[in-house]
C-alpha cells in the first residue's frame, strides 16, 4: 500500500539521526530492502545515478525499489538544470523520499561531466540548480558535499559554499569531513588519504543552527555516533554500513521510541521470502548474497558463512548456499 506524505511529514521522515550513504555497487535495491528488515529507523540512500543515464538509460529498472525501503534518498549527479528538473519528477513518482545532490564524488568519470565534487568550485551554480529543482517539483532536496576541494579548502571556504547554497532553501546538508583532491588522488584514496576534521563539521552545525547537518567519514562505533550526536544533527555512514552490518542493529532500540533489536536469526528468516521471489523474477543468488556476507563476521561459523554464500556464483537460481550457510552457523531457517 503507498501512503501520500505531505512535504513536512517526508521532511520528517528523512531528518533522522543516522542513515547510510550512498555507495555505488553496494546500495543497490536488495542492500536496501536487507537493511531496511535489520533498522526501521535508519534513512538509507541509492548509489547515484546520473540524471542523464535517468533520461536516456533504463529509467524504471534504475529506480526500481521496494514500498518498504522508506524512508529512502535517491542520489542524483548532473549539472542541469532541466535534466534535474526531470530526475526530481521520476525519483519522486517512483516512490523516493527525497532527492540529494552529489557534490562529492571526486572521480574522474563524474569530472568529465562537470558534476559531483568539482561543483564545490561553484557554490552560486549549485544554488541555483537546487532552486530550480525546489521551485519545479514537490520533493525535499538534499545535498552531500565535502568539506574542500582541492585548494579551496578552508573552513571559511566551504562556510560561505553552504551560506550560499542555503539560498537555494535547501537545509540538509551531509558532509564528508575530508576534503577531495580532483587530480592525483583515485576516488578510494579520496576516502582515506586527505585528514579527517569533524571540528570544521561541528562549526559549521554552530554556525548554522537551523540547517540540519549530518557528519560522514569514518564512524565505526556507537560511542562514536553518540560522540557526533552531541554536536551535529546526524551521522551518516558508508563503509562501516558493509563491513559490519550488525552495527545497525542496535539502531532502533537506541533511537527510536519502542524501537526493536531482531536477532541475527529473525533477520536472516525475515530476508528467505524476498530472496526466493527475487529469484523467481530471474535475479541472480548472487545480487544478494553478495549483501550477506558479513552478518555473522567475528561470530563461530562465520568464515563458513562466507565461503558457502561465496558459492552463489554457480547456483544462481537456488537457494541451496544459504541454506548451507545457515547450517554453517547453526541456525534453522
Ligand atoms: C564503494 C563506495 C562507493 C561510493 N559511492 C558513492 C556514491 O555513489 N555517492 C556518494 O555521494 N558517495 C559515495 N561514496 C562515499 C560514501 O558515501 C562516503 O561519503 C564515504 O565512504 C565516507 O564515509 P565512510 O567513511 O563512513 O565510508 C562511496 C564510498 C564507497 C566506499
């Protein structure tokens, strides 16, 4: 069943305390619907898709997803105007909470088409995007951005980016507390070689108290988060997300009013039922094992738990690998 959501209600909705980034090949539809059974609470995001691959590519598979994956982001990348225009109205008919511009990504390819981290360059551009974008379609913008490129990496910099950016009427910003190099660094070096500085996150939330901002970069623990917590809006967390989903277990009961923590055995039951009707529409096993390999990490039998699930590749239309993987850590299905 699909409810209509008044814009403030959806606002709501997306303003939580925690979500996961987006993540090309990894937050793909089945990421999404596994995680969405192990936190209720948590907003979670798309890869990003190019407003131009929306227009010319295979629209409605690009934005397939399931009614329970919300509250869900759809990240965008481009640089026009009207194609923006145009995302915003599929992403928000196809069922998306909202749409996040990305101006953080630092690779080359999203380079050429002059979008993603480079746009920091031009904060009067990005505004006006977005308010065009915010004036043409009835869904929450949002955007995620670094806190420099290259040179223009001073605290006063991205201070008078976000200001600037504000006009626009936007008021969620996630920020990646590193800055982007354009050129010599690949995008994984992007991720860990340039420092780390929370500090110019947590200034920006106290001088900019009525926007909401999330943290990124890095968070690995609950202290951690609780750490963030105190000083921003909301932490937003990518590889940590894939190297140990369980961490989201906990997010619910700590977040949320009567929020549940599942076992790791209700969470895998709660997964069979889409998983097989999954592969009776002829996706392949693999597209989502390959989202289950860490649950039981750092737990007995876990290594099994991996190795069998790694078999998916040659029974792509069985469930045999899960249910030895299962038997693997001994749980019953
Ligand atoms: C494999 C991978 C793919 C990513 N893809 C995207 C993307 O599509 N859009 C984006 O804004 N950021 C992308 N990122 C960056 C993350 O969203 C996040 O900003 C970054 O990993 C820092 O957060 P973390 O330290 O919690 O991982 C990606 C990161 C990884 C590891």
């Amino acid at each position: 069943m699909t409810y209509r959501l008044s814009l403030s209600q959806i606002r709501k909705m997306i303003n939580r305390k925690l979500s996961i980034a987006p993540m090309m090949r990894h937050t793909d539809r089945h990421f999404r619907y596994m995680f969405r059974k192990i936190t209720e609470y948590t907003v979670l995001y798309t890869e990003m898709i190019t407003a131009m691959a929306l227009k010319h590519g295979d629209r409605e598979r690009f934005l397939l997803k399931s009614d329970c994956e919300n509250p869900v982001v759809c990240q965008v990348g481009g640089d026009d105007a009207e194609l923006l225009v145009a995302a915003a109205k599929w992403i928000k008919a196809a069922g998306y909470d909202a749409i996040n511009l990305n101006v953080g990504c630092p690779s080359e390819r999203v380079q050429s088409g002059s979008f993603g981290a480079c746009l920091m360059k031009e904060p009067e551009r990005v505004r006006d995007l977005l308010a065009e974008v915010r004036d043409r379609v009835d869904i929450p913008v949002t955007i995620k951005h670094r806190i420099g490129v290259d040179e223009l990496d001073s605290y006063e910099h991205m201070a008078n980016f976000v200001e600037i950016v504000a006009q626009s009427g936007v008021t969620n910003f996630s920020v990646h507390a590193r800055k982007a190099w354009l050129k010599g660094l690949s995008p994984k070096e992007n991720r860990s070689v340039p420092p780390i500085r929370y500090d110019d996150v947590y200034r920006l939330k106290a001088d900019f108290p009525e926007l909401w901002i999330e943290i990124n970069g890095e968070v690995k623990t609950w202290d951690q988060i609780e750490a963030h917590l105190e000083r921003v809006d909301a932490v937003m967390i990518g590889r940590a997300a894939v190297d140990n989903p369980m961490l989201f277990i906990e997010a619910d009961s700590r977040l949320m009013d009567e929020g549940k923590r599942l076992s790791r055995a209700q969470i895998v039951r709660s997964w069979i039922p889409y998983i097989e009707s999954e592969l009776e529409k002829g996706i392949k096993l693999s597209a989502m094992t390959c989202h289950m390999m860490n649950i039981f990490k750092g737990e007995k039998g876990g290594k099994m738990w991996r190795r069998e699930l790694s078999n998916a590749h040659q029974f792509q239309t069985s469930m045999e690998p899960i249910f030895r993987a299962a038997d693997a850590v001994g749980l019953e299905l």
